[in-house]
C-alpha cells in the first residue's frame, strides 16, 4: 500500500502547448493517503483516464512528478510500480480456469504454492467466486468474469494500490449496486489503497470516502460526498453532484441590494456586504433545490415566484418556477401540498453559496 502524490502534474498530448486548453492535465497538486477509497469522478474528456494511466505508469508526465510513499517514480516502467489496475472491459484468460486467472499474478513473480491457494480462496469468497473456480473463463457472464479481473488485481498483497478505470461499464444495471458494495466491503477488508474512476455520482458516493471531481483537466474539488453536495467549490460540482443540479443565479450590487437581472433577492446582510467588496463581473448566487423553502403564503423573508410545472416523483416532487427574469428549481417533500400558480420562497442563509470565477468564496458571518 502507499500513499501517492501529484506534484506540479501536467500533461498534454502536443509537443508544444501554449494556452491551458491544450493541456489533458491541467498543473496539480494532489494526495492520496495510504489506504484510502477515493473517486476519480468527471465527464467524459476530463483527464480522468489519462490522470490514472499517469499513476500507474503507462503514460508519462509533460512536465511534474508522480511520487510513492515520496519517492518519485516518473522513470519506473508499470510492472515495477506494484500498481493493479482494473479496466472497463474485463481482462481475463479465456483458456483458464477463474482458480487459475486469479492464480496467475501471484505465480508470475514465483509465489509458493500454498500461499497462491490461500489467497485465491480468499479473493474468491471475498467476490463470491468460489462456486466458480474450476470453471473455464471463457464460459463466465460478463459481469462474472469483471469480478474475476478485480480479483486478480485484489490477490497480491504487495500491490501499492488498485486503480479502477470505469469497471462497472459492462455490467447489468441490477448487478452494479452489488459490486459496488462488494468493493467497499473488499477494501474495508483488505485495506488497500484504491482508486476509482467513473463518470456515475452514485458509483463514486457509494464506494468512495472522499472524491476528487475534475472538469477540464483539474481537480476543482476534493472532499466527501457530503461536502461536495453541501458546499461545492466550483459552479461545475454544483451541476454535477446531486439531482436536479445546483441552481446558479447571476447577480449583482444595486443600491446596497442584491439583485438577480431586475429582480430583487432576500439573502441577508452578509451576502450583500461580501458582494460589495467583489470586483469581478462574473458572480453568482448557488444553491440546492433541497434547500429552498417552499410555502404556500407569504412568510417573512420569502419571494414570491410563479410556478412553471410540477413533477411528480413519488417521494418528492421538482417545481420549476420563474423568479423574476430566472428560472429555477425547488425540491419539496411529498407530504408538503404542492403550491398552485405561485410560491413563496426563502433562501436560508446557511445554504447560500457566493460563486466568483465559477469557485466559491467564503461568506464573513
């Protein structure tokens, strides 16, 4: 197991880049500390796979430096890097048994025999594979045999860590809740250093303690799932994390108010003096549809909006509205009545995000 950090990372794939655009990489700095469960989570085009190929040594670095437990290994080629990493497709030897496919790492670098057998049977009951060890590959579902490339990255015990690169994009929708959950109980488990990359915020949330979320090649945010949803760093964490996304209002100082287009807005003291000191024309207001609160009436502080459409989602419901010139969206509870023709909304201080740039900047209470 190891800790590995990014030091001044970066990477483009042109000989000679000129402006932050042609970097797949962006300059970082970056930690994952020994034994951690972490997510890699983007969209597609991000950097996310080119970033894991970095650390495991099948890509290397423009420019910074990849270090193991603070020894750099920019030079070491993967196979000296003790690093396992699991694909989208599954990698298996159809030929072999899943005994002999899960064997196979251990042998490769001369493992006694005995030793091979005890960490087999361990790997496979960890994956619920032992039904499935004297059967040939080649004859496994396809979710099967991902369980078999996972297990072969999980039998070493010498690994510095697993890096999984979307391991879950073949599989049955209905299966991958359980593998997720499979990964999270094998790492509490084994407690080995992993990685995982997906574009799904589910798949990340579910198996990750803290996620690194990137968007054009940087990471704009490193926490826990909790923070990601309750104060995003970046405008992009907003949209990305949670469903439906972060509302985003553009606003502006006008006579000592807080104004969003000619709409007035009631957010509080603090926010309209943080804006007053803000020079950029780039500022927006954030916050979760989660956190607005809805009402039926006018209440002190509240703004009254007209509502859109209502959607019906069983447990809860989304109400598009219009406030003033912006349209956006509030989540209520199913036992809360659903407002007909207008609401009332507040904006509750606590939950309230200042955007400059597209980062987040802190509010003085």
């Amino acid at each position: 197991m190891a800790e590995i950090a990014l030091k001044s990372l970066a990477h483009s794939y042109l000989s000679n880049p000129e402006s932050p655009g042609d970097y797949a990489i962006r300059e970082m700095n970056h930690v994952w500390q020994q034994g951690g469960a972490y997510a890699l989570l983007g969209p597609s085009g991000c950097g996310k796979s080119t970033l894991l190929n970095i650390i495991s040594g099948l890509l290397e670095p423009s420019s910074g430096d990849v270090l193991f437990d603070g020894e750099r290994v920019n030079a070491l080629p993967p196979e000296l890097r003790n690093i396992a990493q699991v694909f989208q497709f599954p990698v298996v030897y159809d030929t072999m048994t899943v005994y002999d496919n899960l064997a196979f790492p251990l042998r490769n670098v001369k493992t006694p025999e005995d030793r091979v057998h005890e960490r087999v049977m361990e790997v496979a009951d960890a994956l619920e594979l032992t039904s499935q060890l004297k059967r040939k590959a080649k004859n496994l579902t396809a979710d099967e045999k991902q369980k078999v490339s996972m297990g072969r990255g999980l039998v070493r015990d010498d690994v510095s860590a697993i890096l999984f690169d979307e391991p879950l994009t073949v599989i049955d929708p209905h299966l991958k809740w359980k593998l997720r959950r499979k990964l999270k109980e094998i790492h509490q488990r084994f407690e080995i250093t992993m990685v995982y990359v997906t574009h799904d915020q589910l798949e990340a949330s579910t198996f990750a303690d803290k996620i690194a979320v990137m968007y054009e090649g940087q990471v704009v945010q490193f926490g826990t799932p909790r923070e990601l949803f309750e104060a995003p760093n970046h405008t992009f964490v907003g949209y990305f994390i949670g469903s439906p996304g972060m509302n985003f209002l553009e606003v502006s100082l006008r006579d000592g108010h807080v104004v969003s287009g000619t709409t007035e807005l009631a957010v509080g003291r603090e926010f309209a003096d943080a804006l007053g000191e803000i020079r950029s024309t780039n500022v927006k207001l954030g916050i979760r549809p989660e956190f607005i609160e809805v009402h039926d009436a006018h209440v002190e502080g509240s703004m009254v909006a007209d509502i859109i459409h209502a959607q019906d989602l069983g447990t809860y419901s989304i109400l598009y509205l219009r406030l003033g010139d912006t349209t956006l969206k509030a989540r209520i509870e199913e036992e809360q009545p659903t407002p007909s023709g207008k609401a009332y909304l507040r904006f509750p201080g606590k939950w309230i995000g200042l955007y400059v740039d597209e980062f987040r900047v802190e509010i003085a209470s």
